[in-house]
C-alpha cells in the first residue's frame, strides 16, 4: 500500500540512479598514485612502439573487440579450472628443469614441485573433490613426463626465457619462452609446454605464430635460429617437433606489424565467433544481447574501487616503511 511523502522529505531519487555509473570511478584524480600513474597509452612504451605478445596478437585477430576489453580497458576477467591447471603444471616444470645438477630431479621432487606451485585461484568455487581430482590428475600428467626421459644429446639451458623485441620501430613483442635446449651438436631448440586434452597435427604446428614468434626471439636472445621448435602436449603425453625451415618467419614479421598498425587505429569491431560462449566480457558486447537480470557494468565497478581503495592503501604502507627506514638508516648513521 502506497504511504504519502512528508513534504519537507527530499525527494526520492529514480531507480536508475541506485544502478552504478561508470563515471563513479573517476573520483581519483590524475596523480593521485604518484610515479604509479601511467606515463603513456595502453599497450605504448616508452619509445611509442606498441607492445605485442603473442597472446594479445592472437587474442586481436579472434576479437579486436575482445581484445579492447581485456588490454586496453583493463576489465577483469575470471579465473577457471582449466587456466589455473596450465599454470601450475608450467611452474612445476621449469623448477624441473632449473634443477637439472648436479643431476636429474627425481619424480618425487617433481610432484613436490606441482604442490608448490599449484594455482588454486580458479578451483575456488569448485567442490573439494573435484578440486582434488584435477590435482590427482596433474601428478599422473607429470609422472608420465619424468617416466619419458630426455634426449641424451641434450640439455637445457634456460627456462622461461624472457625477451623484448622489436619490430621495425612500430612495435615489441614481449614473452618467455618456456624451455631453450641446448644439443652436442650446439643446435639450439625451442619447447613450449602445452596443457590441452588435445595435440594439434603437425601440419598446424609448422603453422603456428606463435613458434615462428619464439624462434625469432631466441635469434634475438642468442644470435641465431632454432634447429627445431616443438609444442609438448603434455597431457596426452605427444611431442610434436618442426624444424626451423617449416617455420614461415615472413608471415609472423607481418602479423605483428599489421596487428601493431590496427591497434594504433583503435579498430576494435566486434567478431562474434565460436569463443563467444567463454568470454568474460559477453555481457556487455555489442553483439550479444546481455541475458536477462545479469549485471553489467555495476560488477566492473565494484572491482575498480576496491582496486583503488587497495591500491590507496599499499602506497601509503609503502611509503610509511621507507620513511621509517630513512629514519633508522640515519639514526645509525647509514645512507639513506
């Protein structure tokens, strides 16, 4: 039953205006975070080139669309089983292999490896047992590899290799490489670790970007081309390897620099495909009709404040530690 409004009663605002705005996440002016502020656009370094790795290239040419939401407006996207399960089973490996002497590690110490390194974010929400299942399952993935052995011809010499480079001035491209080997013959190899139920034929593995990309950045590590590069199913225990000659270097050289080009033009159009059912950011897509009752833009918002409230209140516990280190460093008489 309707009650009357007491006339010196503000009045009450419409319903929209209870739904949050976008707008609301503005109130942290420009500087308010110090050197933490962004000095350039998204995805620009310092010398303007844009920065590419070759999950952002193959992300822009699946959904420019997508790819906006996720590098360019930097909205969050939602941990899952099957991302959390490739983590983990890639940082179990590379302590594998950073712990190569004085000899090979033993199975046990790979399996303690995966209970270091296990990523439980995406597990969250899943029932205890399940959670244990997909554990159970990573240490018969990783029992299988220790039983396979390596190659005695050759060894490895780095992991999770970092590189930066550069593309004729118009961009970067950034990653690491998973696993550099090195053979008797000093023939470099490139493997990458792959956690699908799933390998891919040979015939898409010569064709792959994102192995021409690692033998382009392991010349730029090391001065030279790979003898091979390999994708390691790991899961279904397949080992797929190419050499170098399969590898068309011309097309990667390309599609960074036309990925590059179409960025730097702000083209995000919408490619609705069969990836759309798993994207975080369907809701509000312009191609999809958002489902009926599902938040929006009010979930986004909710996560940026309290980004900026934890952000606010780590600099200033940041700050408050190095006053206070200065203090001590001169009360005993030490730099500062």
């Amino acid at each position: 039953m309707p009650t009357d409004t007491p006339a010196d009663s503000p009045s009450p605002e419409p319903a929209e205006a209870a739904t949050p705005r976008l707008l609301e996440v503005e109130d942290a002016p420009e500087g308010t975070f110090g050197e933490l502020e962004p000095t350039s656009p998204p995805l620009t370094d310092a010398q303007g080139r844009i920065r590419l790795s070759f999950t952002r290239i193959d992300a822009y040419r699946n959904c420019p669309r997508r790819f906006r939401y996720t590098y360019v407006d930097r909205l969050p996207s939602r941990p899952s089983p099957h991302l959390s399960f490739g983590t983990s089973l890639h940082a179990a490996l590379e302590a594998f292999h950073d712990r190569q002497l004085p000899g090979r590690p033993s199975e046990q110490e790979l399996l303690d490896a995966l209970y270091a390194s296990w990523d439980q974010r995406g597990f969250a929400e899943l029932p205890r047992e399940e959670q244990v299942a997909y554990y159970r399952h990573g240490q018969q993935v990783l029992r299988r590899y220790h039983a396979r052995g390596e190659p005695d011809d050759r060894h490895t010499v780095a992991t999770e290799a970092w590189f930066e480079v550069p593309f004729a001035y118009q961009a970067v491209v950034v990653g690491s490489i998973d696993r550099i080997d090195l053979d008797d013959d000093d023939r470099l190899h490139v493997v990458d670790y792959k956690t699908g139920r799933k390998a891919r034929p040979r015939s898409e593995v010569a064709g792959s970007l994102q192995l021409a990309l690692y033998a382009l950045a392991c010349r730029h590590l090391y001065g030279r081309l790979p003898a091979t590069v390999s994708l390691d199913f790991v899961v279904p225990d397949v080992t797929v390897t190419v050499r170098r000659e399969e590898l068309d270097l011309d097309a990667a050289n390309d599609a960074v620099l036309e990925t590059a080009a179409a960025i730097r033009t702000a083209a995000f159009p919408t490619t609705p495909n069969r990836l759309c059912d798993w994207c975080d950011h369907r809701a509000i897509c312009p191609a999809w009709e958002a489902p009926e009752g599902e938040e929006t833009f009010g979930a986004l918002v909710t996560e940026a404040a309290e980004r900026r409230r934890r952000l606010a209140r780590e600099v200033r516990e940041l700050r408050e530690l190095e006053a206070g280190l200065a203090r001590l460093a001169g009360e005993l008489g030490l730099d500062a």
